[in-house]
C-alpha cells in the first residue's frame, strides 16, 4: 500500500499526469456513410446480447459490418444489454425509433433513425 502512495506522490511531484484509459476505441466507420436508418436484431441469452446488423447485398456493407464489429467486439464497446446499446447509438448519433419482437422468441429488432442534425 506504502508503494502505491510513493509513486502517486513522486507523479505528483514531477507534475506528471497518470497514464489514462481512453475515452472511446477508435472507429473504422462513419456515420456520414451510414444508413438513415439501422435496424440492429439483438438476441438476450441472459449474461449478454448478441448483435446482429443485416449488411448482405447493402451499399454500405462495410460500413454496417464495421458499426457491427464496434458495437461487439470486447475491445471496443463490447455491448452486454439494451441499455448499452441504446447509449451507444446515441453516442454514435442515431435516435431510437422503435423496436419489435421476432417470432415469439427473445429476439427482437430495434430501429434507430441518425439524428436530425447528421441527416443529409
């Protein structure tokens, strides 16, 4: 414990910051090359979500892949529940539409609309 306080005091002292997590993983996608609207199907299996965006045969499939692979992947935001994926469409700068269930099952689609101000 002594140590931990030694070396804040000595950054300190040294005026020299602590090293800081980033805010935000970096982002291979665009939002000025995305869709209006995104529909994201979300699937809850209880501990987490699994999130799929349907990119096949779309213009901006790599775009949707990439947004796809930012929203999941554990070194990114690594989205777990509604909730976070909600904020982070947000974040991103897309609105909530609305959402709809699949087949009586756990799936349900959820549609988001790009803000006003990132429409063209």
């Amino acid at each position: 414990m002594s140590v931990i306080f030694a070396t804040l005091s000595l950054l300190l002292s040294l005026n020299i910051a602590p090293i800081s997590v980033p805010e935000t993983p970096e982002r291979e996608f665009s939002l000025e090359h995305l869709p209006e609207y995104i529909v994201i199907r979300s699937l809850d299996s209880g501990n987490s979500i699994s999130i799929i965006i349907d990119h096949r045969k779309s213009k901006f499939h790599s775009q949707l892949e990439a947004l796809e692979e930012h929203l999941t992947h554990r070194k990114k935001l690594n989205i777990r529940n509604q909730s976070e994926l909600l904020s982070a469409m947000s974040e991103i700068g897309y609105d909530y539409v609305n959402a709809y269930a699949i087949n009586e099952s756990e799936m349900v689609n959820v549609v988001f609309r790009k803000k006003e101000e990132f429409r063209n």
